[in-house]
C-alpha cells in the first residue's frame, strides 16, 4: 500500500524549478498553478514538513482536523491532483529526472486509500471495473460478439494473443475487425480472450485504482494471456499497451512475453514479407501522438513506420509532435471530470492538424479518437485508428 513517506525522495528532489508548469495540459487550461505539478509538490512539501507551530497556528498544510476530518484544503488538493492527464509531460521536461508519470499515480492511490479520492465522476469508472471488469460497464461474457463477424478464427497454437481492450471490444468495434484483418492477411495464428480479458487497468491506474491492479486485474491477464502459449500479445491500445509494458512492471508484474502495439507489429510482419498493402488510396493525414503510446512508453516512431507502407498516405506533421505532442484531454480522469477543459483541449488539437492541410486525422488511442469525434466544431477532422487506416489498404 502507498504511503506518504514514499513520496519524500521524490518531493526534495524536486527545486521548484517550474519547468513542468507550462507544458502542463490542465495549467493551460485552468490557469491555476495548483493545477501544475510544482503546485501540487509544494502543498506536499509543506504536509511533510509540517511543524509544532504550524499546527498551532492551524497554518493551511494538514490533511486532517482535531476530528480526524478531511480539511477543506485537503479536499481542495484532492481535486488539485485529480487535474491531470496523465499525459506525461511534466516527466519529459523535469530536469531531477523525477518520475512524475508514476509519481502522480501514486499520490492518487494514497489519496483513495486515505479516502479523500477518487473524485465523484470517478466512482462510476471504478465501479465498472470491480463489477463487469470492462470500463463501459457492459456485459463482459458479450466482449467476444464482434469476433465471428469480423471472420476471426482461434487457433489452438497462436503465434500471437490479440488484447482488445475495452474500448475496441464494446465501443469502437471496427478498430477490433480492422485488427483481425491484418493478423488474417499475414496469416498470423492469433487468439483473443473474449470473456476471460479483463480490463487491463491503464485508465483505473490513473484515476487511483493502482491498488485493485496490482491485486486483481494485472494477476488475472497475466494468468490469462500466459494460459494461451501465445509468445506474444498484440493491441491497438495505447493505453493497454501502457498497462502492458510500463504499469505491470512498475507493480512487480513480468509478463514472459514480447508485447507489441500494433503499429510495431505491422512493421514486423512487412520486414517478414509476410504481409503486403496492395490497395492505394490518396490522402493526406496528420498523426496525433496518442501520450500513453508515445512520449510515456516512447514509441512515437513505430505508427509512423508503419504508415510509410500504406500506398497514396502522405504524412504531415502537426508543429506539437512526438515528445512535445499535445494531450488530447481524453486521459487520467479529466474528461469525466473537467469536460470543457477537455474540449478545449482536443479542439486546439483539432485546430493544429486542420492548420497543416490534413484531410484526416489518425491516432493509436481509442479513447482520444472517441473524445476528438465528440467535439468536433466547425472544419475538424475526422480521426481514425491507426488499425482502421491500414486494414483499408489491404
């Protein structure tokens, strides 16, 4: 269980430098700087050092009253860490080389295990996932219903484990089809798990549910994936991809497997020869660097290799990419519980592409692309997976 005493090297590291306040997404959209991580590392600093005379003058830094109340500056904090996207931006800057991408998830498990989070508009995301074990609270023995239709077929020695996700399973069901396609065209023996995959738990790390991970979810995928003799596992999430490769490691998690987006894994299928892009369609399309994928676990370049394979696609860049990308506000929570701060987030990202002369706008993040269509004003663009893009071309 996470302590506040864990966080005490990390916090003296920290100078106060504010390097990390003007590429924080929600800094710039709320304008306060408790919304930025040097805020938040101050009101912690003053916690951990609180003194006799602080509590005598009943100075602003104590977390609970006499009473053993919540206080309304902890309450005020607890919000404060909850305006994040997780997006990674403050880790790619910080000069300590603190790791804030962890760090903040972290505080917010310690903030719902002293019961101070999650925020309102993150109980039901929490809820979902104890109870169906999907993050949209469906049916999850129905996770598998789109599997026939898109012509998939299991075999009993896969090559590779097709990790759906979430979202591409309940939500966004082309971007699962469009996956099966490509697996099926490099005649790639795959399976998925259908009922048996569990949300793996990327977006519930975010909003402080790092401790039903480790404990629940990450044990059960493991135990699943590992029961398919697959020697790999593929998705087209970035965020599970995140979940995969970076949280379930840092959780003490070692999957015995390769783990691969699904970008990489295309590049590895063309290098192989075992798969081919015969159809040419002619448009011009700009890549939103989805944050989990790329500036946190640092495969920007993989959709964009792939992407140099798709006859007729011309590839503009948008000014703000790979590290220096701009978050989406889709992510960590802040949809659900800052909705305008998030719209205007994704339209200044509309607004970059369209700017470019892109005709489409691709990314690896179900959840961005679903957000990005939602609030779509004037000339945006549509967005697309990177999975949907390439299955057009085959």
């Amino acid at each position: 269980m996470v302590k506040f005493s864990d966080f005490s090297e990390d916090l003296h590291a920290c100078n106060m430098c504010g390097y990390c306040v003007p590429v924080c997404p929600p800094y710039q959209e709320i304008g306060w700087e408790s919304a930025a991580p040097r805020g938040k590392v101050y009101f912690m600093k003053n916690v951990e050092m609180r003194s006799p005379l602080d509590r005598i003058l009943r100075r602003p830094t104590k977390m609970r009253d006499f009473a053993g109340r919540a206080t309304q500056e902890a309450l005020d904090f607890t919000r404060a860490v909850y305006e994040c996207t997780g997006c990674g931006a403050c880790e790619a800057v910080c000069h300590a080389e603190i790791p804030f991408d962890g760090f903040w998830d972290d505080v917010k498990e310690w903030l719902v295990n002293e019961g101070y989070g999650p925020l309102p508009e993150h109980r039901q995301m929490l809820k979902n996932v104890e109870t169906t074990k999907n993050l949209p609270g469906k049916d999850n023995e129905r996770r598998g219903d789109w599997f026939k239709e898109a012509g998939g077929v299991q075999s009993d020695q896969p090559e590779v484990l097709f990790w759906v996700g979430c979202a591409a399973s309940f939500e966004r069901q082309s971007i699962a089809k469009a996956v099966v396609k490509i697996l099926n065209a490099g005649n790639v023996r795959y399976r998925v798990l259908g009922r048996e995959e569990w949300c793996s738990g990327g977006p519930i790390a975010r909003i402080g549910g790092g401790d039903y991970v480790k404990k629940t979810l990450m044990p059960h995928n493991m135990e699943a994936v590992e029961g398919t003799g697959a020697k790999a596992l593929v998705t087209a999430c970035a965020e599970c991809y995140r979940a995969w490769t970076k949280d379930y490691r840092r959780y003490g998690g070692n999957p015995p497997f390769a783990v691969f987006h699904i970008s990489q894994y295309i590049e590895k299928l063309v290098k192989e020869k075992r798969l081919k892009f015969t159809k040419k369609l002619d448009r011009k399309v700009t890549l939103h660097d989805a944050c989990q994928l790329g500036r946190v676990c640092g495969q920007s370049e993989p959709p964009r290799n792939a992407m140099k394979y798709l006859q007729g696609v011309v590839q503009l860049e948008m000014f703000h990419n790979r590290d220096t990308t701009l978050c989406s506000g889709a992510h960590g929570g802040f949809r659900e519980a800052f909705p305008q701060e998030a719209a205007s987030l994704a339209a200044r990202r509309q607004a970059e592409a369209r700017d470019v002369g892109a005709q489409l706008m691709v990314t690896t993040c179900p959840r961005a692309l679903a957000h990005m269509n939602e609030v779509k004003r004037g000339r945006a663009l549509d967005v697309v997976d990177l999975a949907e893009l390439a299955a057009e071309h085959l």
